[in-house]
C-alpha cells in the first residue's frame, strides 16, 4: 500500500489560511492518507491543531457515563493536523508543545507488519521531552485512537502557561505598590515602580531577549494581529491594562479549535513564522 505522509495529506482548501502551508492533515483524512511510518529524515510530528467531535464525549467519565466510543469504529477526531520535525528541539524552548511518534510496532524492527505502528505521544514540560501515553500495534484510525489524550494535554500545557503569564504580568505593579519587606516575604521582591511586567515563562520573552522580536511589535495571522509585549505576553487589543495572552493560548481562542500558536503566528514585519524564530533560539551564532 502506498502511503505517502508529506503529499497525500495536505491540508483541506477549506481550511484557508487557518494552518500552516506545510502541514500535514490527519483527520479528516482517508485511510491510505494517514502514515504509519514518518518520512525519512522526520523525529516527530509537533500538532498544531486538533478538535475533537461530539462523539467523543468528555475526558473525564463518572459512574453511569456512557461508554468510552471505540476509536476503531468512531471518528473521534474532527481535526487533527501537525508539522514534522527533522529532530527533537530542545525542549525548554517548546514547552507546551505536543508531538506524535510513529513507531514500527513490537520490538521496532523496519520489516513487522507495514500496515500497524505502535503510536507515542510526548510533551515538553518543564525543560524535557516526555512520554505521555504510547499505544501499541494501531492501524490507520489511530488519529481518531489519540485525538482526545492530545487535547487534553495541549489544553492542559497552554492553561498553565497562560495563567504563569497573568501572574508576571501582575506581579510588577503589585510589588511596586508594597513595602519592600513584604515584596520580599512573598517573593516579588527585584520590582520597582513603574517596572515592566516579569518575564513570563515562554519563548516568546527569549526571542524578545535574543533581538528577534521587539515589545511593541505586530504578529498576524488569518485575519488576526496581536502586539508583543513586555515580560513575552501577547495583547489581542482588549481594554483592560492586565487583558494579556500567550502564543498557543490567543490562537486557540481566536481558532476555534486547539492550536500551536508557533506555528500560526507570523512577524509581520516579515511575514516569518514564530516557529522559525523560535528554532533560531537554539541556533549557534
């Protein structure tokens, strides 16, 4: 059988603008179209976007819940699309990215059974690559088998990052407006008045660091603008001083399904995806 991960699963023209022009689109997708192997050269497929369908149902079940659907026999995947990686980045710039790994199944010999992969699924936290969950032995419908684990924990990675965000970018004002001894018994203390927020925990405060993004300056994308701001937050022209987001957490609000924002976003003054500049992090000068 013939299967082809880079040319037969394109992105949908339906889709628009929404997705990078070099992902590649798993569901909705015919089942010759989903790869069970990765292109050679390829470590990783990051996920950019992915939403699940009604059929689902809720991660979390109770008591008298309807049975789990069986992914073999229900589309649980409404949308699922990534962007492969030639090799693992490093890691502490990615948090909160999500990756697929397509193995050969059993003991990962090239010539087991072509037509089944056991399927990793990994994510960056906390400075490491690491396994979240890995199912053995799949067939074609494993998107719809991984769909729902890979939201829940790209939702989960893009909450924790958001709310680290709010908290630097309140933390300044509110250590400026306290004496300094109780700055420093709550840990806010190096803040002072009329300092700029502290540096959110996400690559985007490295690349503002680094010189390849300024505080003040534009991203797009379909249709959308945000502006960078200081301590690596982004602002999406709301009114209130504090109305603050992340990379991942503005484009997920604004995509209507779960997205990487990394991949989304582009500098505009150049048109350079985020992504990019991020892999530049980790490039020696």
């Amino acid at each position: 059988m013939n299967r082809d991960p880079v040319t037969r699963t394109r992105p949908r023209d339906d889709l628009g603008p929404a997705l990078p022009p070099e992902a590649v689109l798993l569901a909705p997708a015919p089942p010759e179209a989903v790869p069970l192997r990765p292109p050679a050269g390829a470590w990783g497929l990051v996920v950019v976007a992915v939403r699940t369908t009604p059929a689902a149902g809720d991660p979390i079940r109770f008591v008298g819940d309807a049975p789990a659907p069986d992914p073999a026999h229900t589309d649980t995947a409404a949308l699922l699309a990534g962007v492969w990686l030639p090799a693992p980045p490093p890691a502490d710039a990615h948090d909160g990215d999500v990756v697929v790994r397509l193995h050969p199944p059993g003991n990962g010999d090239p010539d087991d059974d072509p037509a089944v992969a056991d399927v990793e699924i990994l994510a960056a936290t906390h400075g490491e690559w690491t396994t979240v969950r890995r199912w053995r032995s799949v067939g074609a419908r494993w998107p719809h088998q991984v769909a729902l684990s890979v939201l829940v924990h790209m939702r989960f990675l893009s909450d924790a990052a958001l709310n680290d965000a709010h908290w630097a970018t309140l933390t300044g004002p509110i250590a400026a407006a306290m004496p300094a001894w109780f700055s420093r018994e709550l840990g806010l203390a190096g803040e002072s008045a009329g300092s700029a927020p502290r540096r959110a925990p996400d690559a985007l405060a490295a690349l503002i660091e680094a010189g390849l993004i300024e505080v003040g300056e534009q991203l797009v994308w379909g249709g959308h603008t945000a502006t960078v701001r200081a301590g690596g937050v982004l602002h999406d022209g709301a009114a209130h001083e504090f109305a603050v987001a992340t990379v991942t957490s503005l484009a997920t609000s604004l995509a209507g399904y779960t997205a990487n924002g990394w991949h989304l976003w582009h500098r505009a003054r150049d048109h350079r995806p985020l992504s990019a500049l991020r892999t530049e992090l980790g490039t020696p000068q």
